[in-house]
C-alpha cells in the first residue's frame, strides 16, 4: 500500500475508519490531532485557546512534514482543516493518496458532535469547505465494519491500496488495468482466465502453485482483483493455503461489488454442481471503487442491478436512477442492505440469511432450465417475479405486488417472465433438486412487499407451482 491519508469533514470518520483501515493493511495508524495534542501537551481546544488558529495549523504542518517524511505504510487521519494549505496537501499528495471522506449529513452530524461537545472546534465549518473537500478526486462514501472484515466504498482507490501487494486478478481486469500492476503498483502473481467456467479445482490448484512459486506464508496475504468468479476462488485458495491466509478483495463487477465481495463465502463449481466446495474465509479488506465499472459491458453491469434489486425488497426502496451506471453512493446504500443481513448470521446457521436467496430458487431452475443461457441476473428478475406471483396466490402479498415488482425489474431493462422455450412443468420437478430442500419441503424466500421477505416452506410433494400452469396467474 502507499501512505494513505484519510481526509474530510469534522466528525466524518476519518479516526475510526483510520484504525480500521490500518488493521486491516497490518500498517501504522497515525491520529494527526492526536500527535499534536500528545507533542504540544495539551487538547486540541486548548492549542487553539492558547495559541490561536494560527499556532494551530503551524503545530500542524511540521506534524504532518514529519509523518510524511517518516518510511513506511501508514494511515494517516488528518484534522478537518489540514489540507486547507496548498503546501500542506502537496506534501500529502506526494507522499501518498488523499481519500475524502463522505461528508455527513447535519443530523449525523449533530448526533457525532452531541457525543463530545467543544472537541471539535471547526465542526461547524463543514458547509464552507465543501467545494474544498469536493476537490480531492478520490472519495469514500461509505463503510462497514463487520469485525474481522472491513469494507471500504468509494472512487479512485484502489491504486493505493493495491500499490506493493500480492495480487491474483482476472486476466481481463489486468489487461484493462495495467497501471494497477508492476512498476508502482501491485505484484501479480497469478492471473486468472475469465469466466464462470474456469471456477473450477484446475484453477484453484494452479493458484495454489502460484501462491508457492511466489514463496507465500501463512502470514503473508494476496489481493484479488475481478469478478465474483475471482473473489471466490482466490478467496477460497487463501482459505486452504497454510490452512488460512489472509486475503484482500478488489470486486470490479457491479455483482461482486454489491453482493459477491462480502458475506465470506468463497469457493468453486464442480461438473456436478455449482459452487459445492467452498469455506467462509471473509477477506480482511474489501475494497469496493466504483471506476472499474466505467469499462464494464452493459449485460454485466445489468446482473448486478438485478442483485441490487433484490436488496431492495429485503431493505427497501433505494434513491438512485434506474439503469446506467450506479454511483458509489448508491453502491455503498445498496451494500448496506446486505451487510446488515450478514451481520445477524454470519455463518449462515440462524436462516436469516436466507432472504438474501430472494427469487433464487424459482431463479436456479430457470437457469439450469435454460442450459445457462439464460444469465443468472435475468434468472434472478424472473425468479423475483414468478415468486412474488406465488406470494399474492397464497395471499401474503396484494394482488398488485406482482405488477409493481415486474415493472421495478423492467426499468433495469431486465426480463420479468419465463421465456418459452422453457418447460414450465419441469420447474417444481428442478427446485425439488435445490440444494437447500428437506425431502420434497423447498424453502423460499419469496419476495412479499418491499422490505419484506418471508420464508416459506412449501410441499412440493403434495402441491405444484408450475406444473401444468400455463399462465402465470399474476
Ligand atoms: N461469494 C458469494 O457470496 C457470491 C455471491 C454472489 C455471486 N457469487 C459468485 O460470483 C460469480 C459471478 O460474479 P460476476 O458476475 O462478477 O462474474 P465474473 O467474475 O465472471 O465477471 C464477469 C465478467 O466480467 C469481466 N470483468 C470483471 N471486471 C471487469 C471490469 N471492471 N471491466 C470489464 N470486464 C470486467 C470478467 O472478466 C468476466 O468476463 C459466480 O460465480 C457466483 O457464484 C458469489
Ligand atoms: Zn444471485
């Protein structure tokens, strides 16, 4: 990693977010006002009651000259107002990256501030300086500590985080990205061909190889940079490597970036199904930017948008445009809803994580019916559909449910029916084979409402969804 300032507004995180951020890298964590309260021997309040704004920001600047000059990895929380001097931000800038942190709304505010009163004395200074913080390039919108996995959302920051590691990425991420690897950058070690079919042991095992030939350790760690078929094998060959190394995740598809990143499933497909080896072995670092999605082909950023929406019917309507290119603000919401699930059942073992299977297993039938031409998103905004429809039949939705659910998913130009090539009366028969039956009991987590989703256990065996239905009786 190189230097990494972390900058912003009063009270927007940039202390906490500092400590976690240099864990999770294994690096230094220097606290700029705290230096200077420790050297000068007093509190922030009384430096600028004593000495004036003016002896303030000189205290400051020989501060920040000393941690800039000083070698080695470091996160660095600045004070609101340190890069107010041009001098003080070149030396940043040279030194390191600046990343600007989301400026928090009043009431956030207010809530942090009420905390500690008269600690901060430029917290109300935030609105003036907003076209100053607007200037720094590279921002984070949004954060998540989920214990012993941070994730990290923003723009233009992944060079700096890369810069110096170990890294395995999808071949055409590297070949898109050149200026993350090499020279300055990141040391690839293995690069990892594209696509779902390469996620097999094959891959895995020459990863482990890899991980020899470049003389990794138990200690050491590795990045990965693609897809979910890359976070999920380079996860899961640091799963087994020395029994559990650690491992960082650079998501660069909407779908990793929302879903596939976080929740530390990793793994690999076998002829005999999908994704039936793996281990949870959560990334210590996930680190979501949002510019890799600019090169993204259109069909791929829409198997994400159908993820996002699922996220909404477990959390909620979410502002932001339908279609196009999602911000990292709208990422970092999205993600959220996510990342609250994940956090009341890590492992999986209470079900409430089974909601996150939103219009999934309708979704596998679909998709295994299609012989995988149909892609999983389009599988997941029908299966969203169908099961919302089989939601208002039992009457656990209103009958306008399943309307107002197809038309959500058809603003991300995705599809909201069974196409007909496929045989309807081979659906039941398909989701009996799912994965997560009991006997011929199939649990769904049908999609009811926004923000509600509710299991259900239904009988297959005494009761058919699809079989011999020829409409989809919306
Ligand atoms: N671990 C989990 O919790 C979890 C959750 C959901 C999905 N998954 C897994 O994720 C996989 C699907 O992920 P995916 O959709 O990211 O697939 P993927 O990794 O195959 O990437 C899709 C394609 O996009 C290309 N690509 C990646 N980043 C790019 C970029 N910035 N610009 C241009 N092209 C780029 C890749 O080369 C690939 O061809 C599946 O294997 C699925 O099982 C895992
Ligand atoms: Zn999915």
């Amino acid at each position: 990693m190189k230097k990494i300032f972390l900058y912003g507004a009063p009270a927007s995180g940039k202390t906490t977010l500092g400590a976690l951020l240099a864990g999770a890298l294994g690096a230094r964590h220097v606290d700029l006002d705290a230096e200077i309260a420790a050297s000068a021997g007093r509190s922030i309040p009384e430096i600028f009651a004593a000495e004036g704004e003016a002896g303030f920001r000189g205290r400051e600047a020989a501060a920040l000259a000393a941690v800039c000059a000083a070698d080695g990895a470091a996160v660095v929380s600045l004070g609101g107002g340190s890069l107010l001097r041009d001098a003080n931000r070149w030396l940043c800038e040279r030194a390191g990256e600046v990343f600007c942190l989301r400026t928090p709304s009043d009431e956030e505010l207010q809530r942090r501030l009420g905390a500690a009163p008269g600690s901060r004395p430029l917290g109300d200074r935030a609105r003036e300086r907003a076209a100053h913080y607007a200037s720094f390039p590279r921002r984070i919108e949004g954060w998540f500590d989920l214990g012993n996995s941070l994730v990290v959302v923003g723009r233009g920051i992944a060079g700096a985080v890369l810069a110096g590691e170990r890294a395995a990425a999808d071949e055409t991420v590297a070949r898109l990205y050149p200026g993350l690897f090499g020279d300055g950058g990141a040391r690839l070690v293995a690069s990892i061909p594209s696509g779902e079919r390469h996620k097999n042991v094959g891959t895995v095992s020459s990863l482990w190889s890899a991980f020899a030939a470049a003389g990794l350790g138990r200690r050491d760690r590795v990045a990965a940079v693609g897809g979910g078929v890359t976070g999920d094998i380079v996860g899961f060959a640091s799963a087994t490597w020395m029994r559990g190394m650690d491992w960082i995740n650079v998501p660069t598809t909407l779908l990793s970036m929302v879903d596939a990143s976080t929740g530390g499933k990793t793994g690999f497909d076998l002829p005999e199904g999908k994704n039936l080896v793996g281990a949870f072995h959560s990334p210590r670092l996930v680190v979501v930017d949002a510019d890799f999605l600019a090169t993204l082909p259109p069909e791929t950023l829409r198997q994400g948008r159908a993820e996002m929406v699922k996220h909404e019917l477990v959390g909620g309507r979410l502002p932001g445009a339908a279609g196009g290119m999602p911000s990292a603000e709208e990422i970092a919401a999205n993600l959220a809803v996510k990342v609250g699930v994940v956090k009341e059942d890590p492992f999986e073992r209470t079900g409430r994580r089974m909601v996150l299977n939103c219009g999934h297993t309708v979704g596998h039938a679909v998709e295994a019916l299609s012989g995988y031409r149909i892609s999983h998103g389009e599988a997941v905004a029908i299966g969203c559909c169908e099961e919302a429809r089989i939601a208002a039949r039992r009457g656990l939705a209103p009958a306008s449910w399943p309307a107002e659910i197809a038309a959500r998913f058809a603003s991300e130009e995705l599809p909201t029916e069974i196409p007909p090539e496929i045989d309807r009366n081979r659906i039941d028969e398909t989701m009996k084979g799912d994965k997560k039956r009991a006997g011929d009991v199939v649990a769904f987590a049908l999609p009811c409402g926004w923000s509600d989703v509710r299991i259900e256990n239904i009988d297959l065996g005494a009761e058919t969804l699809f079989h011999n239905r020829t409409t989809p009786c919306a």
